[in-house]
C-alpha cells in the first residue's frame, strides 16, 4: 500500500516486506527500480515536478529517515517504520549471496565501489560482485554497456539524488538487471569511509546530527528537514480544516 506524503508515494512497509518485494522484482528481471528518500530529498520532490514523477514511477520508494516517519506521523498517516536504504542494501546484498545472485556497484569515488565489494564479500560469503565503476563519468553509455556485459540481478546506483533516480529512470529500459537501487552515499558506508552513526544515535533518531558533525558543510541541505516538518504540520492543519 502506498501512503502519499506531501505528493511523495511511499511503499507502507517493513524491512522484511521490502526484501521479500525487492525479491520478487529480481526474479521479474524487468529493470525495475527502487528509491530510497529521506525529507531532504522528499522536499526537492515536492519542488520540483519531473523529479517527483521520476520518485513515484519507481517500483518501490521506502522511508529512508526519521524525518519522513515523522511527518507521516503527523499527517496521520502512519508508516510501519523506517527502512533506511543503506539497510534495505545489506538485506539485498545477503539474498544474493543465499541465492548466487549478481551484484554490480555503480558510484562513489574511484576506488570505493572495489573496496565496498571486498568488504560485502567478506561479509556475505557466496555473494558474487560481478563488476564495479566509479560514479564520475562523462558518457552513459559505456558505463551502461559495461553493466549489460556483466549481467547482474541487482545494481546498487550510488550517484548522489537526483542524478542516481535520473539514471535508473532514464536507462531501466537498456538495463539488462532485476533491480537497481538509488543508495547516495552508501557504498562510502559499505566500504568503511564514511561511518554510520553510533546504534544509540540512529535509535534516538539523531543520524542527521551525527552526519551534520562529520561534515558541517551539509548544513544548507539539512535546512529541507525542518522544512519538509513544516509542511507536513501546514498540509495536515489543511486536511483537519477541509474534512
Ligand atoms: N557521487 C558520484 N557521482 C557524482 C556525484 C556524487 O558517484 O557525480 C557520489 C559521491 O561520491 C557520494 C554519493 O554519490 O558517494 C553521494 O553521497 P551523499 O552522501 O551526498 O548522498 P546522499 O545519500 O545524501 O544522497
């Protein structure tokens, strides 16, 4: 089921039910993809037309920050939790390996997408990474016949929003994979640069504040949080004063 969040349509469900559907599109083996929004990035969709449809023509989108549980929350249309992408990509990362699937990794800085896969493998033996590519290229297309060469199921896309979304809608007809998943940074977190915050952090649901100490410069971006909380208080006094 879908719940609408200021225009955004995100997938009502738990990690376990984004596994087992992010399964299922592996099998179809038809170019889907998924997103992975957190408010930031929710708020550019409210902003912005083509950026929003891009979101909702995605198989599925899943609530990837507090943010975005918490104006659910407060339009009254409650999701089951958050399912950070980061997250969503290690449960995807130990089905293939279950299921000798095919991982390619897209993005980051050179260097990064190779270190993240030894550490995947390290962590899920059995997983096979069947090509990686750094996220700084001129020409789409190479980059996309290399992935058509290596047949993955699945291919983490961790280009930074909106140019991640923009690539997967953009190429899912000439992309010969299951699954593609828009991750941002997360291949500098699966490769052990950029570290996730403390467990009593995110449980507190202070991830953004621990991102925001390690790198100050995010701040501008972090403005949309309370933005997007705004708006969400806006449009539900809205809906209670329309009934
Ligand atoms: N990146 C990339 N190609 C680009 C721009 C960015 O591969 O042209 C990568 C960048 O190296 C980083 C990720 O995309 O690994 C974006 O990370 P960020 O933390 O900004 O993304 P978020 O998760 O916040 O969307």
């Amino acid at each position: 089921m879908k719940i609408d969040i200021m225009g955004v349509l995100f997938d009502n469900v738990t990690m376990d039910e984004a596994v087992s559907r992010g399964a299922e599109l592996i099998k179809e083996h038809a170019g889907a993809y998924c997103v992975t929004p957190n408010a930031e990035i929710a708020w550019e969709a409210m902003h912005d037309e083509s950026f929003r449809s891009i979101v909702n023509g995605s198989d599925l989108v899943l609530p990837d920050g507090a943010g975005v549980v918490m104006g659910a929350k407060i339009l009254n249309r409650p999701l089951k939790q958050k399912v950070a992408g980061i997250e969503f990509a290690d449960h995807m990362a130990a089905h293939l390996a279950k299921n000798q699937g095919r991982l390619y990794l897209l993005g980051s800085k050179p260097g990064v997408a190779e270190l993240a896969g030894e550490k995947l493998c390290r962590k899920y033996p059995g997983l096979v990474i069947c090509g990686t590519a750094d996220g700084y290229f001129s020409e789409e297309k190479p980059v996309i016949e290399k992935i058509n060469a290596a047949k993955p199921d699945v291919l983490f896309v961790c280009l930074g929003a909106p140019k991640q979304e923009k690539f997967m809608a953009s190429h899912r007809k000439e992309l010969d994979v299951g699954l593609m998943i828009g991750l941002g940074g997360s291949l500098d977190g699966f490769a052990g640069n950029v570290k996730r915050a403390p467990k009593w952090m995110i449980r507190c649901n202070l991830e953004w504040l621990y991102r925001l100490m390690k790198e100050p410069k995010r701040l501008g971006r972090m403005m949309r949080l309370p933005k997007f909380i705004r708006a969400c208080k806006k449009q539900h006094r809205l809906e209670v004063k329309n009934g």
